[in-house]
C-alpha cells in the first residue's frame, strides 16, 4: 500500500511538518481527520505509544485533531528562524512550555531484548504532547543549522540536511530538483534560440 504521506525530512517532527504540502499547485493538508493523524502516527511507528485510542468519542478525537494542528502551526511559525539562523521568539517557547505542561506524557519502560529501553507514551487525550516531544527534539538537535527548506520555490517541505557535506537542497531530488533543473534547461534553450 503505498503512503500518502511524505517520509523525506530525515526527522519525525519534519516528517510531521511535510504532511502540509504543495501538489498541483495547491496546498494540502494531509491531516484533515483524526484519522489522518492516527494513520500518520501508525506510519511513523509512533502509535504503540498512544494509549486508549479506542475510548476517545468523537467530540474527543475532534479536539485532539485541533490541537495537532495547532502544534503543528507552533512548529511552522519556528521553522523560518531555524532555516535562516535565527533566533526563536520568547514568546514563542513559552507557547510550546505552555503546552507542554498541559499535554503530559509519562515514561514507560519497554523490555528490548536482554535489555530495556525507556520512552514516552501518552494518553490518547494528549496525542499533541507526542507531536510537541517531537518538536522539542528537532529544536534542541545538535545541529539547527541543518534543519532546511526545500529549495525550489514552489515547495515547502523542509528536511534534516544529514548529507555528509551539507549541500542537499531538495526534498526530493528525483522531484523537486529534477523540475528545477528541467526548468533551467528549458529556458537556457529558449534563450539560446532567441540569440
């Protein structure tokens, strides 16, 4: 079954950025139920990490779909400061601590092999404090200044630059790179005939 959703941002929480997207020239959310989100978070191998999905009634799953987005809007209004180097808004952390503390998770020991790993799981009713975990993860990375958008113009996906030197600039190269580049030759050619 192939996925409407985009698994290009090389992190969970960009991954969650990109479920808005460009296609055809219009935009796109890919989260318009709390059922897209359930099947984001099941394709992204979070969903054992929710629990009691099954008691929400719907005026329930209504809110916890608002309040993802709202998340996810929080993490739009961040991304233009990381990309170019900037500094986050006060104001800005205060929003997501304000959330935080109001969407908690709790740690929950899971046997791995000889071993046990720990992580944070959540009540169906605070799925957004799986999503602000996310963020908080990609904003606190070693390296912010990795965090990128995708270079053509017409594209807002952003992505984790983990490329050994640096220098990806597309979400896609086999999409957005190749138009670009298609674009470029087309009007190199254009050009050349009018000369």
């Amino acid at each position: 079954m192939e996925s409407s959703f985009i698994w290009l941002g090389n992190h969970a929480a960009l991954d969650f950025m990109n479920t808005k997207l460009i296609r055809k020239g219009r935009l796109c959310d890919l989260l318009r139920s709390f059922e897209d989100v359930e099947a984001w978070l099941k394709e992204a191998g979070f969903l054992h990490r929710i629990e009691g999905l099954d008691e929400l009634n719907d005026s329930e799953k209504d809110a916890v779909h608002g309040e993802t987005l709202e998340v996810r809007s929080l993490l739009e209004r961040a991304l233009p400061h990381l990309t170019e180097g900037e500094r986050i808004e006060p104001a800005w952390t205060e929003e997501i601590n304000r959330l935080l503390r109001t969407r908690p998770g709790f740690i929950y020991l899971q046997p791995d092999g000889k071993s046990v790993r720990a992580e944070m799981h959540y009540p169906a009713r605070n799925i957004a404090g799986l999503f602000l975990e996310l963020a908080t993860g990609l904003l606190t990375a070693p390296d912010p200044g990795k965090i990128k958008k995708c270079s053509n113009t017409k594209c807002i996906l952003h992505f984790y630059d983990n490329s050994r030197n640096g220098s990806r600039r597309w979400c896609d190269v086999s999409q957005c790179g190749n138009r670009v580049k298609v674009n470029l030759h087309y009007h190199r050619k254009k050009a050349a005939k009018r000369d």
